[in-house]
C-alpha cells in the first residue's frame, strides 16, 4: 500500500509539471521533467514491478491532475462540474497509457539497448493514446496535445518535419528517456555504461531541432491583411444575446480601418478578417445585414472573411460558417466547420443530458459541414481553421496541402472569459505556423487576435476585450513542409509503433511471470521463493 501511494504522489507531480509546459506558465521543460517523473512512478521498486492496474491508477492520477489544471476555463460560466467531468473523461486515456506502459518501462529499466528501445515505445504509445483521445469518441478532444506546450521549446522546428504528433513523440522520449536513466541510476550506482545509448536519440533530436528549421516561404508574393477584433458588450454566456451589437462594433471597427485608409495613414488591404460569430445575426439569410457588410467592404475596398451561422432550413440546426464577402457582390465562397464540439456546439444523447444538467440546454444546435477548409480571396487562397479546429492536425493540414497560402484562425473566446483558454489556442496557432511553415491570423472576438510568422514568431497581438485593428503585408507560404504532405502517415506510423510495444513487452511479460510461476514449483508442489532479476519477468506488487 505504501509503494502505491508513493507512486501516485509522484503521478500527481508528474501531471502538475507538464501541465506548467502550457500557457499561462509555459515553462517547456516542464513537459520533459514531468514524463520523467511520470516513468519513475511506473517503475520497479527492487523486484517488483507494478501491476497493470496500478500503472493504470498511475496514469489516472496524471491525467486528472494534468487536465484539472488544464481546463478550469470549460466550467468558468456553467459550473465547475462541467471541467471536472471532462478532466475525469480525459484521464480515462492517460489511465490507457499507464496500464500499457508498465511492462515497457521495466523493459527499459534495464538500461543500455533496451533503455533506448523503451523510450522510444513509449514515446509511440504516448502519441497512439494522444491520437485516440484526438479522435474518439464523437470525435475527440486533442486540447492538451503535448506538442502544443512547445510553442517556445527547442525541438518546436520538428513540426516541420513530421507533424505536431511528431514533435509531441520528439518531447514524449525525452522525457520518458530521462526517466528511465533515473530508474537505472537507482538500481545501479555505476550506470555509465547503462546510460551512454540514451545519448544518441537526445543528440539526434537536439540536432534536429537547430537543423530542420521551418521552410522559407516558397513565394516572394505578399498580401496586405487586417484582423479585426471588435470585441464584445459583455463576458459569458450571454454573448448570444449580444449578436447584434457584436456586429456592429465589428462594422463599426472596419469603417475605422477605412477613414484611415482613406486619409492615406493606413495602406489599402487586401483581405479583411473578422472572427468565428462576427455576425451571429444569420448574414446569408438576413438583408439588413447583407447590406451593411457589403456596406463596409465597399468601404475598405477589400473582401471581408467573416464568421456568421446559416441556419438549415425547417429545423434547429446550423452551420458554423466563415464566409468571403466581396464587397457588393456579396458571398463568394465558404468554409463550414468540420470539426464541432460535443457538449459546446452541438450535444450528444441530448435528452439525457438535459434532463440531469440544465446548463445542457445551452449547447449549439451545429452540423459540420465539408470540404478542404480553403477560402478563395482575390489572388490567393486561404486556409481556414475554426476556433478549436487549430486543435485537430487535420484541420490544419489539409487547407495547406490543398493549396492555401496561409491560415486562419477566427475564433470566439468570449464565452471563456480572462482565462488561459485564448493564450493555449495562441500556442497552438503558433505551433501550427512552424509545422507548415505558413503565416497564420488569429481574429478573436474579444482577444487575443495575433499575427504569427512562418516562425511561430508572434509579430503582432491584441489584448484581451478590447476593440483593434492588426495590419501587416504577410509573405505567403508555399507548398508546405514534410509534415504537411507526410504527418498523417507519421501519425499513423507511430500508432502501430506503440501499439505494437505495449502489446509486445505485454505478452512477453505474462508469459514469462507464467513459466516463473512453474520454476517456483518443486515436483512435490513445495514452492521455492526466488527473487527474480529485473532483466527477467518476474514478480508484480500486490
């Protein structure tokens, strides 16, 4: 009982140091040290190595204290209960990890070859749990990916090579090489020659992140872009009870941008980008509004990218819509998001939820809609990712390998407050810069919008509410990186990787405690007590 109360202590500070690698600390060794930490808990003590169900309440415990600290922000206006359920749904995958990682960290205990051969599997069943909780069920949550608290860390140019599961395996193995340098150095005072391999998979990837720097833009073209950011009357949930007068500050923040243009003190843009529920008035379908954007395309001379909904018709569902509007000529392309949220735009077993949970109510009626997330402006083509849709690699890596030039982010914080949910979203928009190698915009409605370089530089940033402009002549991209044309095979490589690690040394282990269990037996059923090595299978903790 003692050791499995020692371990979990050391689980909790595990998931407390990696959660400090995300905004608003964003101390990226954070990550490294806590996935060490986190091997130390799952590793053996003497001869005995934990059993599958306690690397399982290990790897709950990480997950419930990582995602607590994580996401406050999910319950900031309808309760605390509603973080607490979805930090205790997303340990579940962590508990996944650590049952399956307990025979692999014993594995690596060992040292040398093996050590390094751990670490690595690991790192692959890391980024295959990473990629499920990604993805299911209704289609997943990938808030919390490890890659997106490297925004300032120096492996952040791997990315660019294999993707942002990539980049998460890259910091995944160090940490977890680390850790398995700990357990050995326990177990073994002299451990030079146990330790010397862990050196080559850490230079390899310091290498690689001072060599595979972000691809320089594949075009000398430039484009003249504002984000307007006109911020909201009121914090909370109320925002939809606000859609007309969020329109009109962002009307009113264009027509602002265009005296200025006309007084010569700004140059002419070329795109105008307005955030996710700029216009929660339904433009598509409401005259009025048509014209009073048209109104101010016209006015600033250039197409308007807009968030707006477009309601189906003869029912309560809608489309989450981002919409190029050409001055009088009016719509002339959209992008519907494809990836919405369950519990917040839309709501799964709606009956049941809301008959237990009033707040349930006011969850979205959204669709998702299709297609490759580009938006055709005059000259160039864009790439568009919704709001949480930065957090899904798809969503960023499809506009770009079909053609878009740079992406955008138009977003709706509002409903989360001054917490640290817009400055984690900012993270990942600059990790999503760097991995293809592409300017991104953020347009916030009440913040934080940002210009961010190819580099995952940020150039430019608002504050939070409050009313602004951001000008800048962006360089296009290209045709992308390595990541974009490869990161889905890579993240699929590392998923059979892992899975195939945990099962390996998995089996391996049980069958090798059974053929322990039958030496133990003398031929008259006496048995005799041996204390098995750590490089043999062999006893577990009670």
């Amino acid at each position: 009982m003692t050791r499995i109360v020692g371990r979990l202590v050391l689980a909790s500070g595990a998931g407390a140091l990696v959660y400090t690698s995300f905004p608003p600390v964003g101390w990226w060794p954070g990550a490294v040290l806590g996935l060490a930490l986190l091997v130390v808990a799952l590793g053996p003590v003497g001869s005995a190595a934990p059993r599958i169900r306690t690397g399982a309440a290990v790897g709950l415990v990480f997950g419930l204290v990582f995602f607590l600290l994580l996401l406050p922000w999910v319950g900031l206006y309808v309760g605390a209960y509603a973080s607490w359920a979805l930090s205790a749904v997303e340990a579940l995958y962590l508990a996944a990890f650590g049952a399956g990682a307990v025979h692999l960290v014993r594995w690596g205990a060992a040292g040398g070859a093996r050590g390094v051969g751990a670490a690595a599997g690991l790192a692959a069943w890391w980024s295959l749990c990473e990629s499920v909780r990604g993805s299911w069920p209704w289609g997943g949550f990938p808030w919390g990916s490890l890659a997106f608290g490297h925004a300032d860390g120096p492996l952040l140019a791997l990315a660019s090579l294999g993707g942002a599961r990539f980049l998460g395996a890259a910091i995944a193995a160090s940490g977890f090489a680390l850790g398995l340098v700990v357990l050995v150095a326990l177990r073994r005072p002299r451990v030079i020659t146990a330790v010397a391999p862990f050196a080559v998979p850490a230079a390899l990837f310091a290498a690689a992140g001072v060599v595979v720097a972000p691809g320089s833009p594949g075009a000398a073209e430039s484009l003249r872009v504002a984000v307007i950011q006109g911020n909201v009357p009121r914090l909370g949930l109320e925002f939809a009870s606000q859609r007309a007068a969020v329109l009109a500050n962002h009307l009113e923040e264009t027509h602002r941008l265009a005296d200025r243009v006309r007084s010569g003190d700004e140059p002419q843009p070329d795109l105008v980008l307005w955030p996710e529920n700029a216009s929660d008035v339904p433009a598509l379908r409401s005259p009025d509004v048509a014209r009073a954007i048209s109104g101010a395309s016209v006015a600033v001379g250039a197409p308007i990218s807009l968030g707006t909904i477009d309601p189906v018709p003869g029912g309560p569902t809608a489309y989450n819509t981002q919409v190029v509007w050409n001055g009088s000529e009016g719509p002339t392309d959209r992008h519907d998001k494809h990836y919405i949220q369950p519990f917040g735009e839309w709501l799964p077993w709606r009956g049941f939820f809301e008959a237990f949970f009033p707040a349930a109510e006011q969850a979205g009626h959204f669709v998702p809609g299709h297609g490759d997330g580009t938006l055709e402006v005059p000259g160039v083509v864009a790439g568009t990712a919704t709001c949480f849709e930065v957090a899904f690699d798809a969503a960023a890596r499809d506009p770009i390998a079909a053609g878009a030039q740079f992406l955008t982010v138009p977003t709706n914080n509002a409903t989360f407050g001054h917490s640290s949910m817009t400055y984690q979203q900012l993270a990942m928009s600059r990790v999503r810069a760097v991995e293809h190698s592409v300017p991104v915009l953020v347009a916030a409605t009440s913040g934080v919008s940002a210009i961010i370089a190819p580099d995952g530089t940020v150039e430019q940033q608002s504050e939070i509410f409050e009313a602004a402009t951001l000008t800048a002549d962006l360089r296009l991209g290209g045709a992308g990186t390595p990541a974009t044309r490869w990161g889905g095979i890579v993240e699929r490589t590392l998923g059979i990787v892992g899975a195939a690690a945990a099962l390996t040394t998995g089996l391996a282990a049980g069958s090798g405690e059974g053929a322990a269990r039958v030496r133990r037996l003398r031929p008259h059923g006496v048995l005799v007590r041996r204390g098995p090595s750590l490089g043999a299978p062999g006893g577990s903790e009670h």
